[in-house]
C-alpha cells in the first residue's frame, strides 16, 4: 500500500487539507468512468487520485463562494 504523506501532497496544491479535497473530487469523477471488471489487481480510486494529483496531472481551480440570495 502506498502512503502519501502531506507535503507530498501539497506540492501541487495550496495545502493539505484542499489536496485532500480536490483528490477526493477527482475520485468521484474517476469513479464515473467505465472500469475494465476483469482486472482484479486495479487500484482504488482514492489512491489513483492521490497519485495524479501528487505526479502534478491534476488541474483544478478555485471558484469562490456564491453568496446566498436572501441577502
């Protein structure tokens, strides 16, 4: 099993705790992706996502806070 620790990780973001959440979304598009069932050795999405985004082939950008329109 692989261990990614958070710097490594938050070399290609601004800190841990948004590489964390930008793997996390990573995943869940990965995860949508049709997957070969016959391999049985294939990693888990979380890792895969934590690998792209730690080898720096994951793009993501920032969207600010959409402000509620009650106020």
């Amino acid at each position: 099993m692989q261990v990614f620790t958070p710097v490594e990780v938050a070399k290609h973001a601004t800190n841990k705790y948004l590489a964390v959440v930008v793997a996390a979304k990573f995943a869940r598009v990965v995860n949508e992706f049709p997957r070969d069932r016959a391999s049985s050795r294939e990693k888990k999405l979380t890792t895969r996502a934590l690998e792209e985004l730690s080898g720096g082939n994951v793009e993501y950008r920032v969207l600010p806070k959409r402000r509620g329109a009650a106020e």
